[in-house]
C-alpha cells in the first residue's frame, strides 16, 4: 500500500473525530461528503497490479454517489424538511470526543492483535484499524443523536467502514458486493429523507424523542 493511501486511511479517522465533534449540520454533510470522495480514491491507491476496471469503477461510483449524490440528498431533505442547523449530540460534545478517541484507541489496537490477518490483505496495516475505527464512529454518532438527519450521516459513516475493509479485498470479491452496497445505502438516504419530510409536515421537528409525545 502506498504512502498517499496511507495518508488518506488516517483523514478519513481524522474527519470522524471532527464530525463528533461538531453540532453544524450542514458543516456534517460536507465533511461526510469529504470521506467520501477519499474513499472513491482509495481503490485505485491501495494496489500496484497496474490498471484495474473493477477498482476503476468501484471508485468512480463510491467518488460520485457518496461525494456529490448523497450529500446533494441530505441538502435537499435538510430544506424541505426544515430541519434545524444545529444538533448537540446526547452526551454533549466533550464526552463525545472523549468517547470518540476511545473508540479509535480501541480500534487500531484491535488491529494490531490481527496484524496478520492485515499483512494478507496485500499488507494494508491501517486497513482494519480504519476500518474498525469508522464503523464504530458511525454507530457512535448514531447513537448519540436524537436528530434523524445526523442518524443518516452516522449510517453513511458506519458504511464507509464497511467499504473500507472491502476494498483491502477488492480483487477477490465480486463487484456486485460493492455495488449492493452502495444501493443499499441509497436506497436508505431516499427513504429517509422521505420520511423526515413527511414526520416534519406532520409534527414541525424530527427530534426522535419527541415523537413519543402524543397529540389530539
């Protein structure tokens, strides 16, 4: 694996700390955004087999959907729906960070007692720590958001580390894995956003635990 790999695996950790960290929904959706695109990259830095078609297109659909459609989704759903520009997360952003770091921690030393198991996967070291690290950050911000827009971002992280690992194993999976993948995931945005426009005209906010309040 190269350096410029290497490189990005550690970005894509590094922009699941800030999007813990942060309250900002739109600055969320860009920085989702973001690891996205790097992770349409990825692919085609991981392997030095020479050009690849299968790589190529993984990463051209993962660079396209996850970087540029889905967030264009999440904007569009964020209008209609009025959703609020901001979201403190449960346990408040200290904790959240704290939390967050812990979770990392956890993570690559998790890796470092399968570093065999990395050395195979075409010696990617920092593929499951990564990996790990990103789908335990999505399920973490998940879990600590009461707003279903920052749920769906959580769910689209958790899947970035799901991609992450896959693509250490990209030449022995089929490309029909990846591409179920990625439908699933937006086929996800497109319900939700569908159901927080219709829960927002209903009830005026889409804060989950006031959905357990009953009205006349």
């Amino acid at each position: 694996m190269s350096s410029l790999s290497d490189m990005i695996l550690i970005l894509v950790v590094l922009t699941n700390l800030i999007l813990i960290g942060i309250g900002d929904v739109r600055l969320s959706i860009r920085i989702v955004a973001v690891q996205g695109v790097m992770l349409g990259v990825l692919p085609l830095l991981m392997f030095d087999q020479g050009f690849d078609f299968n790589l190529l297109l993984i990463g051209t659909a993962t660079f396209v959907m996850k970087g540029f459609v889905f967030p264009w989704l999440l904007f569009r759903t964020m209008h209609r729906a009025n959703v609020p520009t901001e979201s403190v997360p449960m346990l408040g952003f200290t904790t959240s960070k704290v939390a967050a770091v812990l979770l990392i921690v956890a993570s690559f030393w998790v890796g470092g007692r399968f570093r065999e198991l990395t050395e195979l996967q075409h010696g990617a070291d920092l593929t499951l720590p990564v990996a790990l690290a990103t789908l335990l950050s999505g399920l973490f911000f998940i879990i600590s958001h009461r707003q279903a827009l920052m749920q769906v971002l959580g769910y689209l992280v958790l899947e970035n580390g799901v991609f992450v690992f896959g693509v250490a194993m990209a030449h022995e999976e089929p490309l029909l894995v990846e591409m179920g993948v990625l439908l699933d995931v937006f086929v996800a945005v497109l319900v939700m956003g569908v159901a927080m426009f219709h829960i927002s005209r209903t009830f005026d906010h889409i804060d989950i635990e006031r959905m357990t309040e009953l009205r006349d």
